[in-house]
C-alpha cells in the first residue's frame, strides 16, 4: 500500500497482475514518453483511471513505476499448473505428441503479444484426470473456448511459458550449429578437390542459417521486455 490523499493498492508479484492488464499496457504502451509511460503503467497494472493518478504527487507516480518496473526483472519460472476460480488448468503434458491444429494455432498468435491469450489457450488447457504429478487436459477443439479465460490468468505463469520456449528455441539454435558443423566436415572430407572458394561459400551459408535462427528467439525474448520503460 501506498500512502497518498488516497490508498491504492498496487500488484507485490507478477502473479497479481493479469495477462489481459498487461496486454493493454503493451497496446497503450506505443510512442509514449517516460514519463507518459509511468502513468500508462500504473492506469493498466493497477487499476486507476488516469485522472485519479494525474492527481498524485510526482515522487509517488515515479515510486510506483518502479516498483512494477522492478516486478519484470530476473528470471521467469516456468509453471506447470494455474487456477482461474476453481478450474485448474495445465500445460500440454507432452509436447512431442502436439496435434498439426495446435502447432498452427501457436504458429499463428505465437509472436503477437495482442494474442497471447489465444497463444495461451493452446498451451494450457482444463485438467480432467490426475494421479500423482501426472494428469491429462481436455483435447484441443480451437481457442475459442478458453482464450477469453486465458486473459484472466496470472502474467507470470504466461510469462514463464514464453521463457519455456524461448529456452527451446535456443536449443535448436544450438542443436542446429552442431548439425550444421558436423555436415560441413563431411563435406570438406567428400570435397578435398573443390576450391577454397567453395569451401567459403558452405561456411557462409551456415553462417546465414545460424544467424537465422539466433534472430527468431532474441525475437522471441524481446516480445516481452520492450516495452518497459526503464
């Protein structure tokens, strides 16, 4: 709590702020100032009409921006299981058995931040059986049916679901170079009578495939810290 005129309350962790106010941060968040941004902050993560925060005073507008600023650094944990009132929800138990309509669907609204709530709605679905730390989710039918529940959920757990596969993406990134390494040596050792030259233009060409792949996941990890402020 603060202490003001009045007595706000404003979110301790991520986990107290949803997907759906942090997505109208990012939409509102566009070509504005630092200090624009302050109140932008405040209006969509704390609840307050921006008339009411014009009427703070200075030094408790730039305490409050940062203490949410503060919220968005270190690291997101991954987390496996959220509730929204009294249904659990969980993430895809195995990714490797992930439907061709899930993996389009992710394809789609994976990296615009303005559907991440659809994005979310392929990731984590209702449990229906449990045992143990196992359990299964209902099958998938489409977003629609949960992703305007989606926007309900805690940022943090959206937030350590985008690390999750930002994380993945590194690995195939790393996985990729040592494949793409191992096939340059074969064909040096098939090539020994091909020219340097050749030799440059397959080192280049890796080089443009890495390269590649290293720009989609600092991509993916930028969708989600651009946007701050400070």
């Amino acid at each position: 709590y603060l202490d003001m005129k009045v007595k706000i309350k404003i979110p301790e962790t991520l986990a107290d702020i949803s997907l759906a106010q942090y997505q109208a941060f990012l939409e509102r968040s566009e070509g504005k100032s630092d200090s624009e941004l302050e109140e932008v902050m405040i209006e969509c993560l704390c609840g307050y009409d921006l008339d009411v925060i014009k009427m703070f005073e200075r030094k408790d507008v730039q305490e409050v921006a940062q203490h949410l600023n503060s919220l968005f650094t270190g690291s997101y944990s991954f987390i496996q299981r959220f509730k929204i009132k009294d249904v659990e929800f969980g993430f895809i138990p195995n990714l490797d058995k992930i439907t061709q309509g899930e993996f389009i669907d992710l394809d789609t609204y994976y990296s615009d931040w303005s559907n991440a709530h659809k994005t979310m709605a392929v990731l984590f679905r209702p449990i229906t059986t449990k045992v143990g730390e196992q359990y299964q989710v209902t099958e998938y039918t489409g977003t629609e049916e949960f992703s305007e529940l989606m926007q309900f959920m805690p940022l943090d757990v959206a937030l350590g679901a985008y690390v999750f596969f930002y994380n993945l993406g590194n690995e195939l990134v790393n996985s990729t170079l040592e494949y793409l390494t191992e096939q340059t040596v074969e064909m040096a050792t098939a090539s020994k009578h091909n020219s340097m030259q050749s030799g440059d233009g397959i080192t280049a060409s890796i080089h443009s495939q890495v390269e590649t792949l290293q720009s989609l996941t600092e991509q993916s990890v930028s969708m989600y810290t651009k946007h701050l402020p400070f």
